[in-house]
C-alpha cells in the first residue's frame, strides 16, 4: 500500500507540476459546456424581411407591421417590385422576402383570394422550413381574425417558393461546413502537434544552427500540411459533386482560391498555438478548444449565428471557419462571385494577416530563446 500510495502522489505531483495542461484539462469541460449550451440553438430569431408593396393599401401595412412586431421577424426594407429582391438574397442581405400580388386589400373586401407570395432563403434548410412555417402561421392568424364577424370568409393564398435550395437536402448545408472542419483539422491541428512534437524532442534546436532563418523552419514544416489541405478540398469536393450531387453554381476558381486562403489561415493558427505551448499534448488539446470547437459551434456550420444569444453573436466574427462557410455557400449554392463576397474576403485575408504575423513572431521569439 505504501508503494501505491507513493505512485500516487508521485502522478498527482506530475499533473499538478504541468500547470498549462492541468489548467487546459480543467477549462475544457467548461468550454464544452458554455459553447454547447449557448450555441446550440434551434429557434428561429432574427428573420431579415424585404416586402415587395407595389400599391401599399390597409391590408398590407397592417400584415407587415404583423411581421414585424413579432420577435421572429425584421423588415428591413420595403421595394416597389420583385426585381430588387434577387441581389438582395445573393449577398445575404435578407431571408426572407413578403410579396404582395396586386389588390390586395380590395380583394379581401371582396371576399375574394388575397395573393401574397414567400420566398425564402433555403441554404440552411432547417432554418428555412422554420422560416417558412412562422411566416405561415403569421398569415394564418391575421386571416382568421379578418374573418370574425364577417358572412364570407377572408382568404388570403400564400404561396412559397425556395430559393438556392429548393428541395431541402441537408447535405447541401453541411458539405461547406465541412470543408471547413476538414482543413482546421489537417491544416491547423496536424501542424500545431507537428511543430510541438519538434520542440518537445528538441529536434528544432539542431535546424537552429542550420543557415535556415526561423521563418524558414515554419514554412518548410508546415509547407506539406498546405499540399494536403489542397488535396482534402478536392478530395471533398468531389465526393460533394459524384457522391452527393450537391449542385455548384459558382467559380471554381474562386472556391479554390479561397481554400487556399483558409488552408494559409488554418496553418498559421496551428504554429500559434504550437507557440504559446510546451507540448504536442497541450498543443492537441489547446487547438481542439481554441480552432475545433469554434468551428464546429459558432462558425454557422451546423446552427444559425442569428439564434444565437446577442453578446455570443459577435465572438462569432473571429472564428475564420465563419466567413469561409458564407464564401463556400455562397459560391456553391447561390452561385455568386466577388462582387458579393468581397467583405467576407476582405476579412477573412486580414485575419489570416493578423494571425499570421503574430504566430511567425512568437515562434521566432521561441526559437531563438531556445
């Protein structure tokens, strides 16, 4: 019992003396638990809705002013006619859009079918089911409280129309998403154990008395894991396409080239996180927190950001997984170019800047103190 006991301590000593992996092993069932409970959200909340009023009437402000005093619901802007309302669903400006068919009020005082036509943005298809059924049921209460007190019913028909992904097919959702997880995984956790794994043998040291400049050591160490993120993305995109038959609407050009951005961006968070860190161990475990999970949770991958709490929704915006995921669905399912997709560009090249900088200088900093 006593050499148990002296086994024991002599392991609790060993944990307790590694404070960085014992305070990464302590927050990680906290992290779990906060990212998974707050972003784990199936409600519908923040609906953005774009009406199409030709000839405004009684009927139609009212029905709109219905929408948007719910707390579903959000018009953002009204429009003459339908032709406005493509650009906007393209650059994400709206998701849903109301458009009212033509006598609209008159119609309903005549006891006659009221037109009023849905659209709604479909790339998320869970989302845009739920969309479509609290617009419905908005419209339905309106109806029925028309319809007390009067001899003729009132009706009013809408119609729904799908767009980007009409037939609802989920794997259309997640296959850009899970690009993204696919090249935080090869490129960012790979190079963060790779580059730990060299210093924790001590194997750096010995490329620091090479003519090799620091820099040089990072990029000829990661430099495989960028060949392997290009080859993950063809990989996936045509099982997307021969497999799964997800339609691709866009460049490919662009796609490619704004895989390699996030494969660049990716890479540079692994040799930041293989520099803040002493192990492959801690490396491993500080990117499944730091890169994995907020990427799985809070990027849109799988659950809207618009349901999600208002204070957790811009923590969103420095996840890069965030802005691949509306480039990759915006090429593959809406089929738009640059000149819709230039800010979610924009930002995620200057994150990558940012963290590429700040991961090249801390780990030259570590290399040379070494």
């Amino acid at each position: 019992m006593n050499a148990l006991r002296g086994f024991i301590l002599k392991e609790a000593h060993h944990i307790l003396r590694d404070r960085q992996t014992l305070t990464i092993l302590l927050l990680l069932p906290l992290a779990q638990v906060l990212l998974f409970g707050f972003a784990l959200r199936t409600d519908v909340q923040n609906v953005r809705v774009a009406v199409v009023d030709a000839a405004p009437d009684y009927a139609t402000r009212e029905l709109r002013g219905r929408f948007d005093g719910t707390t579903v619901f959000e018009v953002v802007t009204t429009v003459p006619t339908s032709a406005a309302l493509p650009p906007l669903f393209e650059r994400g400006a709206i998701d849903q859009a109301l458009v009212f068919g033509p006598r609209f009020a008159e119609r309903l005082a005549n006891g006659d079918a009221a037109e009023l036509l849905v659209v709604t943005d479909a790339t998320d298809p869970n989302t845009g089911s739920a969309m479509q059924a609290y617009a419905t049921g908005v419209v339905q209460e309106y109806e029925r409280e028309l319809s007390l007190g009067r001899a003729t019913g009132t009706r009013i028909l809408p119609q729904v129309r799908m767009r980007f992904n009409p037939t609802l097919e989920s794997v259309n959702l997640f296959i850009p998403g899970l690009i993204a997880l696919v090249l935080t995984l090869v490129s960012a956790l790979m190079s963060a154990i790779s580059l730990s794994r060299e210093k924790e043998r001590g194997t750096l040291e010995v490329l620091l008395v090479s003519p090799l400049r620091p820099w040089q050591i990072i990029v000829g160490k990661v430099l495989p894991y960028l060949v392997l993120g290009v080859i993950n993305v063809v990989t996936v995109l045509l099982a997307a396409w021969l497999v799964f038959d997800v339609p691709f609407r866009g460049s490919t050009a662009l796609l490619f080239a704004e895989c390699l951005l996030f494969i660049v961006t990716s890479l540079a968070l692994g040799v930041l996180v293989a520099a803040v860190t002493s192990s492959q161990r801690t490396a491993m475990v500080g990117s499944l927190i730091a890169l994995l999970l907020p990427t799985t949770l809070l990027s849109g991958m799988i659950f809207p950001i618009a349901s999600m709490p208002a204070w957790l929704q811009p923590v969103s915006n420095i996840v890069p997984g965030k802005w691949f995921i509306l480039i990759a669905r915006g090429i593959m399912l809406k089929g738009v170019g640059l000149e819709h997709l230039w800010r979610e560009t924009l930002v995620l090249a200057a994150i990558t800047t940012l963290v590429l900088v700040i991961a090249v200088r801390r780990f030259d900093i570590r290399l040379e103190s070494s």
